[in-house]
C-alpha cells in the first residue's frame, strides 16, 4: 500500500500571509499510463471535502489562484499564496495511482 | 448542478447490517467512477470502495473487504453500500464521491453510521 505522509500536520499562519504544505508517498506516483494521480482536498469543519488540485498542478473549477501544486515522483507540495479567512480547515493529499489513500491531513489556522 | 446525497446511516449494534444509498443528480451518472469515503470522528479521510461505470471492476480497502459490498443502478443514478458485520471501527461519516482524472471532484453531504451496543 502506498502511505502519504503530509508535513506539518499544523499550521498556524498569519492572513495575507503564503503558507505551504508538503506530501511525500511512500513509492513513486507515476501511473503506467504516464499520469501523476496527486490531488489536493481542503475540508472546513462540518463540510465534506472538495477538490483544489488534481494530477499535481489542475486548479478545479472556481478554485482561486492563489492555490497551487508541484511536485514530481514522491514529493508534492501545495502552496497558497496569500491566506485568506476561509482557507482555514483540514488540507488532504490524495493518491489515486495504486488503489487511493489519503495523507494524515493538515490543518491550517490563522495565528 | 451536481448533487450527491447520502442516506441510509444510523446507530446499528456491532454484527449488524446496513445498506447506504447516494442518490445522484445533475450529471450523467453512468460514466463515471463512484466511491465511498469514511470519516471517523475527528479523524481523516479514509478511502472504502470504488466502482467503475460499468459495474464490473470493483476495489476495497482491506478493512472491509468480505463484509462490505459496493454497487450502481445506472438506470437509478444511484451507488450503494451495503455493510455486514459491522464493527465498533466502522463508526464513521459515508460520504459517496465522483471520480473524474484520478480525483474526487465531487461529494456528497455526508450520513454518519454508528456502531455501538
């Protein structure tokens, strides 16, 4: 099984402010079909996920710029530019290349 | 829009059984992959099963392999979760989610399902 380990687990950061959190997998990403199945989950307290990033660097939808993702083979890395008030909440890592599993979840806080 | 909704959860005793349901609307149901994810109370993401469109390839976590089964009525836009021997590890919000580019784009509320005597 592939484990996903974010880091740091907490992160307390200050409005206007950039902020970033790291994803490593225990064994390359890479698909047989050449794709990087690494996705970016944000979950406020009392709501279901929903999707920021997916295969590394795909903004979704209505996601703002200020989210972006990197990262190649092993080691990922989602940053935000700027926090905003309602970044606040739990960020997932997600790997869907060999089954799916979840980092541990990081939250982010304002100080 | 689209739209993913739950039901089916409760308080069941440890051995016991249920069947969660996630009614889909505006979108094509059939082409797309469909999951469960399970949250514990206060705990992460956890991944439980996945169905292809078709229905003929099917994926679990070892967890609940044997006890719980995944299922689609295309016809009803609706993906299933039927759960047997349930354990008190089991407690946990279901939530049903889309697959789309080796993501979950998007999700459904949430039914929580307690294990307990």
């Amino acid at each position: 099984d592939i484990v996903m380990t974010q880091t740091p687990l907490s992160s307390p950061v200050t409005l206007g402010q950039p902020a970033s959190i790291s994803c490593r997998s225990s064994q390359s990403l890479v698909h047989s079909d050449g794709n990087t199945y690494l996705s970016w989950l944000h979950q406020r307290p009392g709501q279901p996920p929903r999707l920021l990033l997916y295969k590394i660097s795909n903004r979704f939808s209505g996601v703002p710029d200020r989210f972006s993702g990197s990262g190649a083979g092993t080691d990922f890395t989602l940053e935000i530019s700027r926090v905003e008030p309602e970044d606040v909440g739990v960020y997932y890592c997600m790997q869907a290349t060999q089954l799916i599993t979840f980092g541990q979840g990081t939250k982010l806080e304002i100080k | 829009e689209v739209r993913l909704v739950e039901s089916g959860g409760g308080l069941v005793q440890p051995g016991g059984s249920l069947r969660l349901s996630c009614a889909t609307s505006g979108f094509m149901f059939s082409p797309y992959p469909m999951s469960w994810v399970r949250q514990a109370p206060g705990k992460g993401l956890e991944w439980v099963a996945t169905i292809n469109p078709e229905g003929g390839k099917i994926y679990y976590v070892d967890s609940v392999k044997g006890r719980f089964t995944v299922s689609r009525d295309n016809t009803k836009n609706t993906l299933f979760l039927q759960m047997n021997s349930l354990r008190a590890e089991d407690t946990a919000v279901f939530y049903c989610a889309r697959g789309q580019w080796g993501a979950f784009d998007s999700w459904g509320q949430g039914t929580l399902v307690t294990v307990s005597s």
